[in-house]
C-alpha cells in the first residue's frame, strides 16, 4: 500500500524553498513591521500560523520586503496595496481549488476521498509540471491584464461609451429540476460544461466573463454589437450541445459599476430581469440596446409586450434574433 506523500516536503515543494522561518522571523528579515505583515498575510488568504512555528520560506521573506519595496517608492499605499493582494489571495485560492479539483476528478470520484496511490501521483505530478505550469498562469495574467487596459483606454477615449457596457444574463432553464434528476457527479459535470460553453463564446469575441453561479453566467461587453453576439452565440451553443438543457439570455445596456472585478447598477438589474422573463432558447434586451442595434441589419427586433419588474417599474422588452 502506498504511504501519504509527506506533507512538509509538499508544502516545501509547491512553496519553492524550505521551510525555515517562523512568522517573526519573516517579519524581521524583510525589515517590514508585524501590524503590516499580518495584515498582508490575511489579504492574501493565509492562515494565522502560531509565533513559534516554523512555516515560512525565503520565497516568502521576498515577497513582504518586496511589496514594502513598492511602498517605499509610493507607488502604492498601505491601503491600495492591501486591496491588490486581497484580490490575488481571492483569485488565486479559488485557482488553486479549481486545479485541484480537476487533477483528482481525472483520476477519482469528486465525491469520493482520494485514496493514497492517488495522492502520490498528484505529488509527482506537481513536482515534475509546475515549473512549466507557473509560466502559464503569469502569461495568463499579463494577457488578462492587457486586455483589461486596452479597454479602459477604449473607453476613456470615447466620451459615448464612457461608463457604459452591455451587461447579460445566461441562465439555464429548468436548472432546479433537472438538478433532482441527476446525481452530485453528473450535475457538477453539466454546471463545468455550461460554463465551459459560455466561457469559450465570450472569449472569442472579446467580452468579459464576469463570473459564473453555477446554473447562470454573468457576461459584459464594452460594445453593443460584441454584447449582442456573445448572447445570442451562448444560446446557440447550446442549442446545439445535446448535453445542455435549454438557456434564457438577457440583457441590457447603460452605465455600469465596476467594482471588484464585478458589475453593479440599474442596467445589471434591468439585465437579470428580462433574463427571468425570457423564453428558453431566446434572448431578450432591453429598450436602450434595442434603439444601439435596430440601424444593424444583422439583427432583427421583436417589441414584445411591456412588463413589469420588481424595482423597476413598467420596462419594454425586444426578442433579439439574427436576420
């Protein structure tokens, strides 16, 4: 019977050095103080480690006297740092579960507890793939990043679009349901595929994924036609994925609320209610993205009965279909 890889050569491994300072050590060494310290370590979503315990590498000593570093050159400051970390630790903990995941699902049930033989390759496999896999997450980023900028910079230099996107709703239909008819594997497999889905449509006409809630992913497009597309490409898609029950889209354009990484505002709220409303297989858009596409002879719009929605008042739906 294979042993359980041991978990400090693990940790050393995955962490890129030995394990060798204890928590004040760290601090002293990085000649940052203990109130700053502590408080990156919980931005970025680290565990409180006792005092007396030996749990920090070299790597982590650079890390403090480097973020201190851009302090020191006010570049940032302590609270504008503290919020960049807090959104790596947010994203790179949900990363790091997520290919976790994924790696024991390739060889195990997700429901069951890896067994040790399986805990041993995934050891080996980190040991012998991370050094490829860690240039693959930077290049992500920095693409991520570039992306990000050219389109603020977009935006910036029209004063039409400036603060205003296109803002949608997918939503599977009949999700509740179909959940009782499946066991946990087969849904977390219909919810990844989804996903998957929808995540490759937006992509592929440079739109934003702005996040995904299982039965339902929030997209947005800082151009109305590229919005437009993304919708009606994800209700397609799946059309055509027997695999896939049936989708709602929904959605809107106005100004918007970037925060976080999300989106917030009247123009989401308008987006997630015509996406309740819709019928399944069909997009609906509200009366401010109809008026952006109806000169478009790709699209045809439907005007549709108005309804009324919650904190909202009376609102004017359009079936958006392709020509």
């Amino acid at each position: 019977m294979s042993e359980l890889p041991n978990p400090r050569r693990l940790e050393e491994l995955l962490l890129g050095g030995e394990l060798r300072h204890t928590s004040l050590d760290a601090i002293q060494a990085a000649g940052v103080s203990e109130e700053f310290a502590r408080r990156l370590w919980r931005a970025l979503g680290f565990p409180h480690v006792p005092d007396d315990v030996v749990a920090f590498t070299e790597g982590d000593v650079a890390a403090l006297a480097g973020v201190a570093g851009l302090r020191s050159t006010g570049v940032l400051d302590e609270e504008l740092t503290l919020r960049m970390a807090r959104a790596v630790g947010q994203t790179m903990a949900r990363l790091a579960k997520w290919q976790v995941d994924i790696l024991v699902e390739t060889m195990t049930d997700l429901l069951e507890p890896p067994d040790p033989e399986t805990l041993r390759i995934i050891a080996a496999s980190a040991e012998s793939r991370l050094a490829d896999l860690e240039p693959l997450i930077t290049h992500a980023w920095r693409r991520q990043l570039a992306a990000a900028g050219a389109r603020l910079l977009t935006v910036q230099g029209s004063e039409e679009l400036q603060a205003r996107a296109v803002v949608g709703f997918a939503d599977l239909v009949a999700f509740t349901r179909t959940s009782r008819d499946l066991d946990e594997r087969e849904l977390a497999r219909l919810v990844e595929r989804f996903e998957e889905t929808a995540s490759d449509v937006v992509a592929e006409h440079g739109g934003r994924l702005v996040k995904t809630l299982g039965d339902e992913v929030l997209f947005s497009a800082d151009a109305v036609r590229t919005g437009a597309e993304i919708g009606l490409s994800i209700a397609e898609a799946v059309r055509e994925d027997e695999g896939i029950p049936d989708v709602r889209v929904g959605m809107a354009y106005g100004p918007v609320l970037p925060l976080r990484g999300d989106v917030f505002g009247t123009t989401v709220n308008l987006a997630s209610r015509l996406t309740t409303m819709a019928r399944p297989g069909t997009a609906l858009v509200d009366a401010g993205l109809a008026r952006e596409l109806r000169e478009d002879d790709t699209y045809d719009l439907t005007r549709i009965t108005r309804r009324r929605a919650h904190g909202l008042g009376l609102i004017q739906p359009y079936v958006l279909r392709r020509r």
